[in-house]
C-alpha cells in the first residue's frame, strides 16, 4: 500500500476488521453443515499428500489447493487408510463418527488462507486504478459477496481457484502495462500457482494474457518479447512441478483413453505418434499427475455434466447459463453497481483490462460443456467488485447512490447467514430449485440439519434419499434409505436435487405431493399416510415436536 502513512494505517485497520468479520462468519458455518459432495475427496487428497508424498489418490485436480486444505488436519494426527481411489480415503475419515467433525473443520479451516488473497489484490487492483476510497469500497463489496463466503466456508478448491486466477490477472496486466523482467517473473509465478491449483486456469489465463497485450498495444522489440515468454513459460513449469514435488515418471497412452487422444493428434502408426508415444513412457517424464489431469479433465467436457437450467435438465450445457447464474445468485445492488461502473467509466484506462478479464472468463465459461455452478466463475467476482469500485472515487451524488447501493449489498449478505451456499438474490428467492441445481444449491449440506430436526422431534421411521456422500449412521442417524423404484410411506426426506431429476428422474412422483417442512435450503420432509393413493395430496398426518 502506498499513500501517506495515516491513510495506509487506517486502510490496514480496515482490510483487517474485514478479514477478521469474513473469517468469523465462515467458522460460524463449519457446524451447522455436513459436508457437500467433494469436501471428502478434497481432505483426504490434502492429508495424502503429506502422509505419502505422493498422488496415488488423484489427479483429478492439481495439488495446491489440496495442500492447504490437508495440513490442519494432517498437523492434528488425522492419518488415512491405504486407498486408490479418490474418495475412499477421504470417506474413510469422514465416515468416523469420532473423526468426522474434526477432520471436515480443520480441513474447511485450511481454506482460510486464500481470503486475504482475494482481498489484498482488490484492494490493491482498485487503489492502482481509481485511489483509496474507492479500493476500499471494492474490498467491502468482495468481503460481502455471498458466493465467496460460500467456497471459503467448504473444503474445496474454488476459493483457491478463484483466488489465485484473479491474482495472475492481476499480474498480467503489471506485466502489460510494465513489460520488465520484475512483472514477467511475478507473472510466472503467479500463472503457475494458478495452474497449481486448479486445472480451469490453463482455460481461462492464456486468453487473458494475450488480450491485455494485445489492449496495451505497446511495442515491444521481438527478441526481447520471446527471452521474457520464455522465461515466463519456465517459470510456470517450474512452479506446477514444485507443487507435484518434482516428480517424474512414467505416463503410459493407455491410461484413461489417453491413447485415444493421442490418436486424434497424430495418426497411428505415424513417426509422430510413435514418437509421442516413446516420450510419454519414459520414466524421466515430469509431473505425469498434472499431465493425466489435464487429460481428464480434457474428458469430463467431452463427456458433459448433467446440470438443470429454468427446470430443463441437459448432458452438455446451454450457452446462457452463466448469465443466468449471475442473474440469481449475486446480490442486486452488486450487479447494479457493476453494470452501473461498465456503463460509467467505459472501457478507458486501466478499466478496459479490468472489464476485459471479466468478458474473457464469461465467455470461456459459456462455451463450456461442464455447467455445474457459480463456482467455476468465482474469479468474475473480485473484477467486477474492482470495477464497482470505479464508482466510489466520484463525488456528488453518485457516490451516495453507490453508497447506498453498498449497504444495501452488506445487509443481504448478512441476511443470508449462514446460508451462502445456496444463496438466491429476490429474482428467485423462494424458488430456487425452478432455475439451478447442484453446488449453486444442493450439494449436500443440510444432512446434518435434517439430523438435529429429526432428534428433536423424535421422528422413526424416516426413509431418506439423501444428495450427498455423508453416511446418516456417521450422524447418528437411524434412516432407511429409498431407491428409485420404491414408494415409502410415513416420513419420508428427499434432497432437492433428488427431486428436481439432477441425476434420477424417477423421484418427480413425490412432487404431487406437499412438503411438511423444508430443512435447511435443500432438503424436504414429507408425510406420506399408507391410505393415500399415489398423485393424491396428503392429509395432515402427526406433527413434529
């Protein structure tokens, strides 16, 4: 930070008590829900780490992020049985009645760590850009975005995808406006921890890269360019091998259908193929784990994802998805502020970068085939909080509005305590399963709610079809799990996913009837008498305590 002292203290003092209010309302989470779909496989890969040194678990997902989320644990003599598979091990520990609240909460703590990383580039993109005020009224808007308090309070890594994508930008655009060897170093760095840390920044980074430069039009003498990409690709090798330990090994084509693929770049039986195929299987070839990860994640799009949009299901996508995610699961005065700045400041100065990397993350999102939540933009976030920010630099009355516009955003963001997950703006508040699906709302965190609401209304029998990988007994749960073909009576829980047909569309016959409560955000309870034909609305039957 520079500026006059003073105004650098007062400014600390700020970006502190916001970091200590976002750290405080994460931890107040940790508690009240049971771990979503991934957190198991993301703690057990994290402890891995440490306990094997190496990636016999996964390669799904680069290791970084992993190595935060498994140290609280592993640091607390939490250990993993022998596994192969990604979720076993995680499984294993989270399945422990005696481990399972321990190890998801220091996992979910070791997610901490990219809070201020977030902050301190926003505040530090804005000050550069548009002054103090403003840098700090951007930092207010990021430290109350639902959707960022919602991956920092899970034991995933999203917070730290975002996180470290929005940081390289940031470095970017150094790097363009400023193109020495400092910037070029910093944005190496930067790039590979990104890539290190998630696999969607290879998507995202390059195309950002080459439009600042291409924004910043500046030129640059050839051979000077090509000895700092040079470096800056080198330093990004480096940096993605380190957080594999700079492991070598083989990497056979036939893995994973990776001879398949190695097929389509080089037909068989070509030189080329054979000589491909002779480097992949040298046992000097470095991080081969990065190298299948990037290969199946290559995979997870051509095969799809099914997602639910505006109640339709598909395999791959729709090319509005992402606006529409935008559209309800961002505050209202956050998307007016940021169209608001778009429309205000116009693309000059250093806001055409800003707006740039938001237009290039939108729009790779939406040619993708993998639409399964906010998540996967969370980067967007941060820039348009920084762009937003634009607005507080001005006097008069715009910046009361703005203002205005800010508190608004505060409080709905303090409304929505402690259900940031599933966070829906006044669009769809109240009906939320009508428009998304999955981690934008179910992802199966309200078991442990449905647990306490069971023990104190003390209801037996309960059958369940639960969204999620928590085992009920692991909560001290006594249900009796329902499948597709089956039609239970008395109580009866279904999680919303279930219902809205995510993955199974045989549960929509439960919709005829009405829901005697709803436990949490995601999960309904029922009470189906045995004397009530099926597409009848049930009576009242026995009411909870």
């Amino acid at each position: 930070m520079s500026g006059p002292p003073a105004g650098r203290r007062a400014a600390g003092l700020i970006l502190g008590a916001l970091l200590a209010v976002q750290a405080v309302r994460v931890a107040l989470t940790w508690r009240e829900f049971s771990a979503t779909i991934d957190e198991s496989g993301h703690i057990g890969s994290g402890v891995g780490l440490y306990q094997w040194r190496t990636f016999v678990i996964d390669s799904v997902h680069p290791p970084l992020a992993r190595y935060a989320l498994g140290l609280p644990p592993y640091l607390a003599g939490i250990r993993l049985p022998p596994a192969e598979k990604l979720w076993d091990s995680g499984q294993a520990v989270l399945q422990d009645a005696g481990s399972y609240w321990k190890a998801l909460t220091l996992g979910r703590m070791g997610n901490l760590v990219f809070l201020p990383v977030v902050l301190y580039y926003v505040y530090r993109w804005a000050f550069l850009l548009y002054g103090r005020r403003a840098a700090l009224a951007a930092a207010v808007l990021i430290a109350f975005s639902p959707n960022m308090l919602a991956q920092a309070s899970v034991a995933t890594t999203d917070l730290a995808a975002g996180a470290s994508i929005f940081a390289a930008a940031f470095h970017f655009w150094r790097w363009a406006a400023e193109p020495g060897w400092g910037s070029c170093l910093r944005a190496g760095v930067a790039a590979g921890v990104a890539a290190a840390c998630k696999f969607s920044a290879l998507a995202y980074l390059p195309v950002v890269l080459v439009v600042f430069f291409v924004l910043a039009g500046a030129w640059r003498p050839p051979m000077r360019a090509l000895r700092q990409g040079a470096v800056f690709l080198l330093l990004v090798f480096l940096v993605v091998w380190a957080a594999y330990q700079f492991q070598t090994g083989r990497l056979s084509p036939d893995r994973d259908g990776g001879h398949e693929t190695l097929d389509r770049l080089a037909a068989p039986g070509s030189a080329a193929n054979r000589l491909a195929a002779a480097v992949l299987e040298s046992r000097w070839f470095p991080a081969p784990a990065f190298v299948w990860g990037v290969h199946r994640t290559y995979l997870h799009a051509t095969w799809g994802h099914p997602a639910i949009l505006l109640g339709e299901r598909r395999q791959y996508g729709w090319w509005y998805y992402f606006p529409v995610v935008i559209g309800v699961k961002s505050t209202i005065p956050f998307l007016l502020l940021a169209v608001w700045a778009g429309a205000w400041v116009g693309p000059s100065g250093g806001t055409r970068f800003v707006a740039a990397a938001a237009g290039v993350i939108l729009a790779v999102a939406m040619c993708s085939t993998v639409q399964i939540g906010v998540r996967h933009i969370l980067a967007l976030y941060p820039l348009l909080a920084v762009l937003a920010g634009s607005l507080f630099a001005a006097e008069g009355r715009r910046a009361s509005v703005a203002a205005v516009l800010l508190v608004w955003h505060a409080g709905e963001s303090l409304w929505a305590h402690p259900d940031y997950l599933a966070y829906f703006n006044q669009v769809a508040r109240g009906r939320e399963e009508r428009f998304l699906s999955d981690s934008n709302l179910d992802w199966g965190q309200d078991l442990a709610r449905l647990g306490r609401h069971v023990e104190q209304n003390r209801i037996r029998p309960l059958h369940l079809r639960y969204f999620g990988r928590t085992r009920p007994d692991t909560l001290g749960m006594d249900v009796r799990v329902f499948g597709p073909e089956d039609r239970p009576t008395g109580w009866v829980a279904i999680s919303v996913a279930h219902l809205q047909g995510l993955m199974d569309p045989s549960y929509e016959w439960l919709r005829s009837y009405q829901p005697r409560v709803r436990i949490g955000k995601t999960i309904l309870l029922y009470y189906l008498p045995a004397e009530v034909p099926a597409g009848a609305v049930a009576p009242a039957g026995p009411q909870p305590r």
